[in-house]
C-alpha cells in the first residue's frame, strides 16, 4: 500500500501507522470470522481512526485512504483463497465458505471505509478552521507549484522569500495523541534569537504533532549543521528537530527543506538507534543515507551482502561495526581511533582486524568506500537494515 498508493510512503511515521491500522483491522476480520460478530456491533480499531485523522491533518486526498482499503481487501481474500485451495475442500463447501468469506469482508470494509471517511472529512473541516499558523497548503503551493505566485504567498504569509532561509522541522514523539502544536511552535519561536534570525519564522503545522518552520536571515547563514542548535536549544517533553542548510529566494527555500526533510527521513525510520534530538542534513553519512532510506528493502540486502556477518543486530558485530567506522572516519589511524573511543591501542587493532576479518564473510569482497557506507548505514539506520537473529538461523548452511 505505501509504495503503491501516493503520499502514503512520504514519512516513515505515517509508514509505521498504516502498519498499526492494518493490525487492527486484519484483527477485527478475523474476530469477525471467528466469533460470528455481527458488523453493525463492531468498534472501529483505534489505529485505523488515527491513522484516518492524520492524514486528513497532513491534507492527503481522502481516495488514497479509501484505495488502501480496497486494496488490503483484495489482499485478504488472495490469501484467503490460496488457504482453501491448499485445504483441497470438496467443491460444494468450497464455493460455501468463498462466498461466505466474501460477504464477511465486503460488509467490513463497507463498514469501515464509511466510519474512517467520516473522521477524516470531520477532522479536515476542523483542521482547515484551526487558527495560528500559515496553512499548510499555502505551503504546499510554494513548494511544489513549477512557477509559483511568491507575491500572493508573501502576503498570504507575511514572509519575505528574498533573503536566506533556513527550513527545520519539529515533532513530539510519543503515543500521546494529545496536540502539541503550542509546544512546537514555542521551540520554533526560541530558536530566532539564538540564531539571530532576521525576522519571524515562519511556522506550519503538518498534523498536530508536527510542525515544518523556516528561519529568514538577512545574510547568510553561518550555520552548517546542527551542533549550535544541539548546545543551545531545549529540545525537552520529547521534542526533536531536523534542519537543512541555508538556502536563498524560492529555490533556497525548497532545498533547504527538502534536506531537513531527508534528515528527519533518517531520524525517523522504524527500528532506526536513538539519534540526537536534533539531526542535521549536514550531520556525517545523513545525506547519503537519506538515500539510501528511501528504499530500506534494498538498502538491508546491500547492507548485508557487504558487511556479510558483521551485518547481524548483535552486541558483539554492534561493537565492531562502530570500531571499524571510526577508523575508517579518523584516516584509518588507530592512535586517533584508540583516542575517539577511549581504548588501548592494542585493543583498537585487534577489533580492526576482526571486524575485517567477519566482513569478508560476505559473498562477493567489496572496497573499503562500499564497507564505509555500509557501516553508516548500520549506524544511523540500525535494526532496518541489520540482520535479526531469526533471519541467522534461518540461513543455509555451507
């Protein structure tokens, strides 16, 4: 559904919350068959409501939500029907439990489309009436129109677009469900002087628990990654932030946020390791990986065909991946490496050549550029990309 269906793929966290809304409503089918429910006594599972409400906030057109429950109806009733034919059932029942089987699913998604269509055109009425902050879609306009009206936005937003930009975005991780807009915007608001912005930023609030921001300078920015923002701003409450680099007029205005974008890309991936709350485009292997996010299932094979067992989402690799990362990142100095991670030299060596040593466990030996990349990937990707214990045991041997 995410690949296939627009917009639902454009941030890992909207990703992971189809993930939920398909659970439960995979869930509810199969309480349904079980225990012969009637439909009309059902309650909506609560991740498929969410989900429906954020994507009215983030103003994803309402057919996509209804094309992905057409399509996890198709889906079901596929596997549904390869379990029969496996079952070699006589044809009489066959037919009876297909066509009871396809009654059963139509009715819930009938059901449920119209409840989830429901919140979510209720929720866009309401979001598109919240006061505050430029809305979003007069954003999105600037954004992504070829030869956009800059006047009319300018006026719209009371933002110049003549002078350097800086993009950032703010979001409240947790499963509190409650607004965090005020929060958000506060932390945007604090950020100006520390930076000595030129003027106001400009703040828009993307769902209730995010907020894209842009910063106007009067010159340009001295800032090229996120340490001055990591040292000086109160990121508390479970606020993080990502930022792009300084750009100026229309175009600066776009890259800079389509960088902080990739960076929070990053910082956002399901199963990625705890970063910094604030993570930078300019921040070592983000950019790179950023692209190589985009594509996780291709990015995890490439991944492990490289680093071949130091790939495993172990303890032990773990510790040999970041010893030959950092040496890799310092020249390939141990003095410098033993320096960086507080280690007697003697040490630093011995997890070098090991840590070579299970690389060249992979199928085909790669150059130290391929290895480097590969470890970056592991660090600011983690468990996405690694090889779980499970998928060890399951492999041939020999």
């Amino acid at each position: 559904m995410a690949r296939e269906i627009d917009h639902l793929d454009d941030d890992p966290r909207l990703v992971d919350m189809l993930n939920a809304s398909v659970a439960g409503n995979v869930a509810a089918v199969i309480d349904i068959l079980i225990n012969d429910i009637p439909v009309e006594r059902l309650q909506p599972a609560a991740a498929a409501v969410e989900y429906a409400l954020r994507l009215a906030q983030r103003d994803v057109p309402s057919h996509s939500l209804v094309r992905a429950y057409h399509m996890g109806q198709n889906e079901m009733l596929r596997i549904c029907y390869i379990e029969l034919d496996r079952g070699a059932l006589p044809a009489s029942l066959a037919l009876a439990v297909v066509e009871r089987l396809t009654e059963i699913i139509y009715s819930y998604i009938d059901w449920i489309t119209g409840y989830v269509f429901e919140a979510y055109e209720a929720e866009h009425r309401r979001w598109l009436d919240t006061p505050g902050s430029v809305r979003s879609s007069t954003v999105h306009y600037v954004l992504s129109a070829g030869d956009p009206d800059t006047s009319a936005f300018e006026q719209e937003a009371g933002y110049s677009l003549d002078r350097e930009h800086l993009a950032l975005i703010l979001w409240r991780e947790g499963h509190d469900q409650t607004s965090a807009l005020d929060l958000l915007e506060t932390r945007v608001r604090a950020v100006g002087p520390l930076l000595r912005t030129g003027g106001p930023a400009i703040v828009t609030a993307i769902d209730r628990r995010t907020v894209w921001a842009w910063l106007p300078f009067g010159r340009r920015v001295s800032v090229a990654d996120a340490t001055e923002l990591r040292s000086n701003i109160d990121l508390s409450d479970g606020v993080r932030l990502t930022v792009g680099l300084p750009g100026y007029g229309l175009p600066g205005f776009r890259r800079s946020h389509l960088q902080a974008r990739a960076a929070y890309f990053v910082a956002t991936v399901p199963g990625a390791p705890d970063l910094s709350s604030t993570v930078g485009f300019a921040d070592p292997g983000v950019a790179v990986t950023s692209l190589l996010a985009t594509d996780l299932d291709a990015t995890r094979a490439w991944v492990q065909e490289v680093l071949g067992d130091l790939a495993e989402d172990t303890a032990q690799a773990a510790t040999l991946r970041r010893t030959l990362g950092t040496f890799y990142a310092t020249g390939e100095n141990h003095v410098q490496t033993a320096q960086t991670l507080t280690l007697h030299r003697n040490t630093v060596k011995y997890r070098i050549d090991k840590a070579i040593e299970v690389a060249r466990t992979s199928a085909v030996p790669h150059d130290r550029l391929d290895v480097g990349l590969a470890l970056q990937a592991c660090l600011l990707l983690g468990g996405s990309v690694l090889r779980r214990a499970s998928e060890t045991s399951a492999r041939p041997s020999g």
